[in-house]
C-alpha cells in the first residue's frame, strides 16, 4: 500500500504543477490512501540507500547511490540564522523543548525532520552551519571547504565555484537520482534556472522551492470596510465624514465605450462574461470624480455605488462589494482610486476616528516590503518585470529579455502610483517612513490595504482583528489591467507573482567528500529522497508523530496529509500561528528543497482559506493567468529563470554596473528609486519624465550591457534546453 501511495503521489504532484489548480480543504480519513509513513509517505529505502520510487507494477528499481550505514556528512546548511539550522541552537531549545512529538529537545540535537532522515537514510549529519545568510554561509567556508560535505550558498556563487570545480556537477549522477531527475524533467524551467553551464548541462546545487507554481503575493482588504461602504438599498449616509483631497489621479481605464471582462460565476462554478460599460455610467468614475473635485465622504461613496449600479447594469445589485471582494470580482485600477478616496474620507464610519490609511507595507520603514508598492504598481496597470523572479527581467513575446527598469511603462505606472500619494491614498508611515507596520494598522483599525504573503497576514485577523464585531482582512482577486501578451492589448488579469525557484540552494563540496564515495552517494542520496514523494512529505511536514493518521485531505489535485491537532496547538504557542517559522525553527523543515504549501494552506486563518480559495479557484478556471513554469508556446507566459548561466566574466562585469543595482536596490536597507518616485515624483535631473528615466537608465546605468550579457545567458539556456529533447 505503502509504494502504491508513492506512485498516487507522484502522478499527482506532477498533475498539480501543471495544471495550478486551486486548493480544497475537503478532508477525507483515508484507510485506502493515508498520509505518511515514519519520515514521509511511501516505501521505505534499503539501508544506507537512497529512496526508491516504485517503478511500473509496484516493483522498486535500485538507485545506484549505495554507501555505508552510519557515513557521516558535515553540512554547513540552513536557511539565515542559528534558529533556522538543522540542529536546534540555544535559544530556540531552552533548558530543554518537548514537541508535539512527546519527544524533548535539547540544544545541539538534531531537529525532528533530520532524526527521521537519519533513520530512513542511514547517514549520520556533523553540525557545521555558522547560522548565516546562504550567501555569507558560503563565503565562510569558500576557502574551507575541505572541513565541509555540504553547503549553504547563493545559486550565482554556487554556480560560479561549481564552473571553478569546487562544486560537485549532480547532473552527472542525474540517471542515479530517479526522484530528482523526473522533477526537473517535469519542470522545464525549473532545470534553466539551476544548469551552471549549458555547454556541459552541469548542475551544482539542488534548488529550493517556497511553494511551486502557485500564486506568491495577493491583494489584502478589510473586506468588512468595503462591504459597510457600498453594500445595501438606497443612499450611502453617515452624521460625519471628511473631504477627498483635490483630485490628481487620472483614468487608466477607458472613458466611453465597453471592455468585457471574463470573471468566475459568484457560485464558483463557471466563467462568464461582464460588460464595463462607460456608456451607460456617463463615464469612468474617476472622470467624473475629478470633474467634481474635492468631495465630502458621504457624496463620494453614493458616485462609487451609481457607477457600480450603472456601469455593471445591475449585476451586482446591493452587493456592490462583491466588485472588490467577490468570487465573481472584476475591479481595476480606477475603480480601486475611487474605493481609496470614499476610505480615507469615511474614517467616521470605518474606524470612529478622524483619519484612515488607504495603502500601506507590512513595514513602512522597511524597503524590502516597500517594494511591494511598486510591485502591485504592476499587477494594478499592467507592466511586467516588476515582481520578475530576476531582477526586473520577463520574456517578451518576442521570445528575447526585456527589462523592466528600461521601459517607460514601468515610470508611467509610478507617476500613477505618485498621483495616489499625492491624494494622501497611500498611509502618512509610508510616505515618511515612520515605524508603523500592518499589525499596527491593523490591530488600531489604522490602515485599509496592502499587497502580501496570504498566510503571514491573514493571521492578524487572529490576533489583531475582531472578529465577532465582523472585522475581516482577506485576499481579495487580482485587478483587470490592460495588458499586452503579444495578441494586442486586451483587458484581463495577470499576475506575475508566481512562484519558482527561490535563489539559493545546497551544493555538494568537492574537497570535502574527496575521494570518499560513500560520502558523495550520500549527499546525493539526501538530495534525490528530498524530491521523491515521500521526501517531500518530510521536508514540508516533518516526521510523521506531527501529522494525523490515517487523514488526507485535497490539495491542488492530490491527496495530502493532515496535520495533527498538537501540531496545530504548538504552531500558535510557539509561533504565533507562523507556519514557516514554526517548521524552520523547531521541526527543521522547509530549510531547502521543496516546502509543498498544503502544511502552510492548513495553517492559514479561516479568513485566509476564504480569500485564497477564490483566487485559486479563478486560476483554475483560467480567469486569472500567469507565468508557466516551461518554455511556453507564447513566450511571453514563460517565467525568466531564477538564475542564467551567466559565466565568471560575465558576473564580474555586471557586478560592475553599480548604479543600476544600487539604485534598484530591493534589500531591507537599500534605497529603490521606484520607491523614491512614488513618494517624491522625479527627483534625478536626468529623469524628468517616463521617456528619460528608461532611457538615462539604458545609457548611463549600463542597463544595454547589463541586458546583451543576460540576453546571451537566456539564448545559451534555450539553445540547451532544445538538446534535452
């Protein structure tokens, strides 16, 4: 039963990555199809081997990676801190933790999911990790890695030291590692992203997944909000409101005419097709909006609700919210300025106070989330490369790269994004970058709006919201924009938050397993199990004394263990209802490899799943497209790779295009000139307009160059990808 549920798993992990279907939470106890077995699901492997996946008839076919019971490996690994190793540090231990495993541990031993992989495996893991970034990971033992078997690192390091020959090339032993092949063979993409030279097809490090093929960010409202301003019969009224800021924002959408948009049934059964029509309304909202110029709250809410009743004729009827916030949901950018506008001027309503924040950032001081705002700048009006997994990179339809930061689309969409701030549409903390964070906002009824991770906010409903007074923070569906896939602009939603490769990964050192095979085959032994069904099981679950027995529920199209209720008890005591933190810190899972997000997906608020489901549920039914994770036949839907095989001169060189990393800079304490231009408008004197700023970045930050080296890397990787056949 055991290899038979391997064989289910597989076939159906290979469906789902396909196909991106949308989650259910139907749960099933399940004596036919249950979840897994110690350390995982599925057949256990022969001693001192790797896993086997059942071959055709159920019978096991050998992997080839034999090596000694008990063969030690030294693994510099983990994710960025001391908490997030394989082995439990000081702090996170205590005096001693015992988990819902019954099992209590203690500083220095391993983590649940690295005892299960001991005992399947047979090899015994040394602690080496230094508790650093994958990149300062690596450039600790970059000259030491003799006293290493495996290591931590950038994939751009791992590759270039891989093409050095400090790197062991794992695409050698790929016909040994069934599990590990037959997922790169599933995911074209996947296998471009990692190939460190494509005259060789050499792989030096195996990749790391925080969920595959699924959407990342989404839209997040108070739905409650929404719903209290636009829903019902009659007029909108309230004893108090304040007045809009004098317009600035101007239409994105049409102002006569029709547009048709695709949306799923409210039901969530079926697609059908709206009508935007202008017409009728007597224009676009924010047309007529600004043609009144500042407004009081209560005449604002009641244009938004005649523009809705008009425009839509009827559809919604006194659910107007469900424009925003439904299943059946068909908002844009100009109907979302309007909806900012009745916020921030109904605070008397929303909150009882006198001010409310429309946009804001999980941290407003932070760059690495006020990037966001220029990334949902993109899903709003329909510019790609903003949240590329490269850089600013896509593939255009064309079939070539382009750059995101050398397009004047990309300034037009900040100017849109300024327009809103000088409305006072995106939060004062933003603008200033004072300390407010979204648990702030949301905790003091402050803030209406951001673009995140679903899980790690859906949680403050938990925690910060009040749910029996019906407050309600969810995801809500991707905006209609106006983009152009190759076919001519047509209105449709598209997001490129899509998720891939992440860009680190585990490399295997040379001149650490040396001569030793024993050492070599286990390392790769490790990796290979970590794809195969049940090694993904682990590395996303941990070991089975975490998950109910016997339960299963569906999961984008297969069968998937549920966590057990002291799993769940322990995920909120220990970790605030943080499922990544949680698994990272305390069951050593999700530290590399594949994280499945069907753990994550039953850790998510109710709130969450409820929004979640209905995006899922659009994609599924395909009103929601996305990059693919493969060569597409229209290229502009192939995702960029995570990592081109660029070679040693040619990262030499593009480290030396300073400006355009600097200044494009998406870390937590670098500065973004995307970023800048929302807050401030143009502030370069060489950047005055859209025109200026994509070309002064093409001419004077070495953005020609920089783009010719990643364009050779993007025709070398296709030119190998055409030899896999």
């Amino acid at each position: 039963m055991k290899k038979i549920l391997s064989v289910l798993l597989l076939v159906a992990m290979v469906v789902s990555l396909m196909a991106g279907c949308g989650p259910s939470i139907e749960v099933q106890g399940s004596a036919t199809n249950p979840p897994a077995a110690e350390g995982g699901a599925s057949q256990p492997a022969a001693e001192g081997g790797a896993s086997e996946p059942a071959a055709e008839g159920g019978e096991a076919e050998p992997a080839g990676l034999s090596f000694a019971p008990g063969t030690v490996l030294r693994m510099a690994t983990g994710y960025n801190s001391t908490k997030t190793g394989l082995f439990f540090d000081a702090e996170t231990a205590g005096s001693g933790i015992t988990l819902a495993d019954g099992k209590t541990y203690n500083a220095g031993d391993l983590k649940p999911t690295w005892v299960a992989v001991q005992d399947k495996l047979g090899m015994v893991f040394e602690d080496k990790y230094q508790g650093n970034s994958a990149s300062n990971e690596f450039d600790y033992w970059k000259e030491r890695l003799n006293e290493v078997d495996m290591v931590s690192g950038t994939a751009a390091k791992l590759n270039e030291n891989g093409v050095a020959g400090s790197m062991v090339n794992i695409a050698e032993y790929l016909d040994q590692m069934p599990n590990f092949k037959a997922y790169l063979e599933a995911n074209p993409i996947v296998r471009l992203s990692i190939v460190g030279d494509t005259a060789t097809g050499a792989i030096y490090f195996s990749p790391y997944f925080d969920g595959v093929n699924d959407i990342e960010r989404m839209p997040l409202m108070r739905t409650d909000w929404v719903q209290k301003l636009l829903n019902g019969e009659g007029e909108f009224t309230a004893e108090a409101s304040n007045m809009t800021a004098e317009p600035v924002y101007e239409p994105y959408m049409p102002c006569e005419g029709t547009v048709d948009v695709d949306v799923v049934t409210a039901d969530g059964t079926a697609v059908e097709t709206i009508t935007k029509d202008y017409e009728a309304a007597n224009g676009n909202i924010i047309q007529m909006m600004n043609a009144a110029g500042s407004i009081d709250g209560v005449t604002a809410v009641n244009m938004l609700r005649e523009y809705i009743d008009l425009a839509y004729n009827g559809y919604y009827g006194t659910q107007r919210a469900d424009l925003f916030i439904g299943q059946n949901a068909a908002w844009d950018a100009d109907e979302l300025v309007a909806l900012l506008r009745c916020v921030v001027a109904n605070p008397q309503t929303l909150n009882g106070t006198d001010s409310v924040q429309g946009l804001f950032s999980r941290e407003d001081n932070n760059n690495q989330r006020r990037v966001d705002m220029f990334r949902f700048a993109g899903t709003l009006f329909g510019v790609r490369g903003l949240e590329s997994r490269q850089d600013y990179l896509y593939v255009g339809a064309d079939g070539a790269l382009h750059d995101a930061r050398q397009e004047p689309a990309t300034y037009e969409a900040m100017e849109r994004m300024h327009a809103m701030a000088e409305e006072g549409l995106l939060s004062k903390s933003f603008i200033d970058m004072s300390e407010e964070n979204s648990g702030t906002m949301l905790e003091n009824d402050l803030g209406f709006m951001h673009y995140d991770y679903n899980q790690t906010q859906t949680i403050l409903n938990e925690t910060k919201l009040q749910a029996d007074e019906g407050e309600k923070y969810m995801a809500v569906m991707v905006p209609v924009a106006r983009w152009d896939d190759g076919t001519g602009e047509q209105y449709f939603r598209f997001t490129e938050s899509w998720r891939s490769v992440k860009t680190d990964g585990w490399g295997i050192s040379v001149a650490g397993v040396g001569d030793d095979t024993d050492k070599l085959n286990a390392a790769l032994s490790l990796i290979d199990y970590a794809y195969s069904p049940e090694g993904q099981i682990l590395m996303s679950y941990g070991p089975d004394a975490f998950i109910k027995e016997g339960e299963t529920f569906n999961f984008n199209g297969e069968q998937m263990p549920v966590i057990a209720d002291a799993t769940y008890e322990e995920l909120w005591s220990l970790a605030s209802g943080n499922y990544t933190n949680y698994a990272r810190y305390y069951l050593g899972s999700t530290l590399s490899f594949v994280k499945s997000q069907a753990f994550e997906y039953q850790c998510t608020h109710e709130v969450g799943r409820e929004g979640a489901a209905k995006i899922s549920n659009a994609i599924a039914l395909g009103t929601i497209k996305h990059p693919e994770l493969a060569v597409a036949e229209n290229s502009w839907y192939t995702s960029v790779p995570t990592v081109l095989p660029t070679t040693k001169q040619e990262n030499d060189q593009i480290s030396g295009y300073t400006d355009l990393t600097n200044k494009f800079n998406q870390n937590k304490d670098g500065e973004n000139i995307l970023i800048n231009q929302i807050v401030s408008g143009y502030t370069d004197a060489n950047m005055t307009d859209a025109a200026t700023s994509a070309d002064y970045v093409a001419n004077n930050w070495s953005g020609r160059q920089y783009l010719a080296l990643k364009q050779d890397a993007w025709t070398r990787a296709l030119d190998y990808y055409a030899t896999l056949g």
